[in-house]
C-alpha cells in the first residue's frame, strides 16, 4: 500500500515490461541498472518539479554522463556475452558482401555513438523545454504589464506543470527502454 506499493509497481513494470521483453536472455543481470537508471532520472525530471530546485536532467552535462554510462553499459554487456572481436564483428550483418565493407564499417560505428548521443539530447530537450514554456508564459504577464493576463498563463502554465509531471515519468521510462534494448541488441544481435 502507499509509496511501497508504488515502488514495487514502477519495480516490477521495469524487470517484466521493459527488460525482459527487450533482453532475451539473462534480462534479471540488467535490472539493477536499468532500475538505478531509471528511479535516477525520475528523481532528477520530479525535483525540477519542486518549487527552490532545479531539474538536473535539464543540464547537459548530466544527461551526456548518463548517456556515456548506457554506452559503457550496452559495449560491456556485448563484450561479456561475445568478447571483443566477435562483438565488434555483430556491428555488421552476416553475410555482408566485401566491396560494402568500407561503406558499412564507418556507419555502423557511427551508429553505435549515435544512439547515447539520442539519448542525451532527447533528455535534455524534453526536461528544458516544459520548464521554458511556464517561464515563459508566466513572463507574458510582465511583458503586457497587466495583470489580467494572469487569467490566461497561470491556468495554461499550471496545465504544464501537471503535463510535465507525465514528461517526468515519460522521459525516465523512455532513457531506460531504449537502453534496454540496446544492450538486448547487443546481447542478441539479430543476425
């Protein structure tokens, strides 16, 4: 009941919902990091919520240190399974003709750092920009120099602030899934 029924509710959906169905097998060695992962990030998107605080995931720098560790996490997690030749080998596909070998390593490669950087930058859009839009329409009240324009941006910066609380959620679930699955990827290449 209460706040330990909710814990073990956003637990359990994190071990069943998203890393067993994106990790094929040994999905239960992943959870204790996707679950730090994701009560940090939700944690960090709530306190930005609280009036005094700042959000934390709206820096880069955080965002960019949580990316380089699902990195770090995603090449460590195919190394363990495959080693280190054989992991770097499932970046291309099986059966990957010679002449496209030039054309397709420097992609893949490319790829492989892509996918934090779209991580970070996801994160920190999404955190930044609920907090600009109420800023910004509580400063409409200032720059008209009326006060009944309060009667129009405090009800839609409220409605906002209520939405980015589902952000808050949304965005902790998002980061975590899509490392999930790219550590399933790297894990179960599908070759």
């Amino acid at each position: 009941r209460g706040l330990r029924g909710l814990l073990e509710m956003l637990i359990l959906f994190v071990r069943d919902e998203v890393a067993r169905k994106t990790i094929p097998h040994h999905a239960d060695r992943y959870v204790g990091y996707l679950l730090s992962t994701f009560f940090f990030i939700l944690t960090c998107n709530l306190l930005g919520l609280v009036p005094g605080f700042s959000t934390p995931t709206s820096g880069i720098s955080v965002t960019a240190g949580l990316a380089a560790m699902s990195f770090v996490m995603v090449q460590v997690s195919g190394i363990r399974v495959f080693g280190p030749v054989q992991h770097f080998k499932n970046l291309l596909p099986h059966g990957l003709p010679l002449w496209l070998l030039p054309i397709m390593l420097p992609v893949e490669i490319l790829g492989m750092f892509t996918k934090p950087f779209a991580l970070c930058v996801r994160l920190f859009a999404n955190m930044t920009a609920g907090h600009v839009v109420i800023l910004s329409l509580i400063s409409l009240i200032f720059i008209m120099k009326t006060v009944f324009m309060a009667a129009v941006s405090v009800p839609f910066a409220l409605f906002i602030y209520l939405l980015e609380m589902l952000v808050a959620f949304l965005q902790a679930y998002i980061f975590t899934m899509l490392t999930s699955l790219f550590i399933g990827m790297a894990v179960h290449p599908s070759h």
